[in-house]
C-alpha cells in the first residue's frame, strides 16, 4: 500500500529513510551482509565497483545508524567482521521488494 498525501509527518519519515540509506552502496552492502557476516576484503568482492575509502565511509554510516555492527576480535593482526543488526534486517522486505523491481524495470527497459 502507497501511503499518499503531502503529511508533514509522512515526509520526514521518508527524509529520514532516505539519508540514512543514501547513495549508491548502502542497500548493496546490507544485501551483500543480508545472507552472513563479512570482513572489510568480502564486502569489496561483493560489492563490485566500491573503492576502499567509499565502502569505509559508508560502512561507518551505517553502522553510526546503527543497521550494521563492527566487531573487532583479539587476534593478532586484528580480525573486524561486519554484521546486519536486527534494525538491519528490517529492512529485508525493502531489499526484496527493490530486487523484484529491478527485475521488472531490467526487462521493461530491455523490452
């Protein structure tokens, strides 16, 4: 259901939504974590096109929004495993519902 109308309230929801998953690699990353924990070279691989500094960045974003955590275990060197949060993963049924599009707009596009 499409929530319609100009309520104020409505639109900072979605002003809030939208800057803490802005940009192009914030849903690629927590779709690439949706599935299991990852180090920083995993999250790289899965998300083909990032550069390091972007996906540091970013990582930090959302972790400072708490959808991911960083766990930092005792080894030597230190080993940093990234996970989904459990706010994360309410944002599994967004990340489905953008997959099944993507698809409909692929073949729509392609004609």
């Amino acid at each position: 259901m499409l929530i319609k109308g100009g309520c104020p309230k409505t639109a900072l929801s979605i002003k809030d939504a939208l800057e803490a998953l802005e940009g192009r690699w914030k849903l690629l990353i927590l779709f690439s974590l949706s599935a299991e924990n990852k180090r920083f070279n995993e999250i790289s691989k899965a998300v083909t096109g990032i550069t390091d500094k972007t996906l540091s960045k970013e990582l930090k974003s959302l972790e400072s929004n708490q959808l991911i955590k960083r766990t930092v275990y005792d080894t030597f060197p230190p080993t940093i495993e990234y996970s989904i949060t459990e706010h994360g993963k309410s944002l599994e049924n967004v990340l489905n519902e953008l997959h099944y599009w993507g698809l409909l707009h692929r073949q729509k596009m392609l004609g």
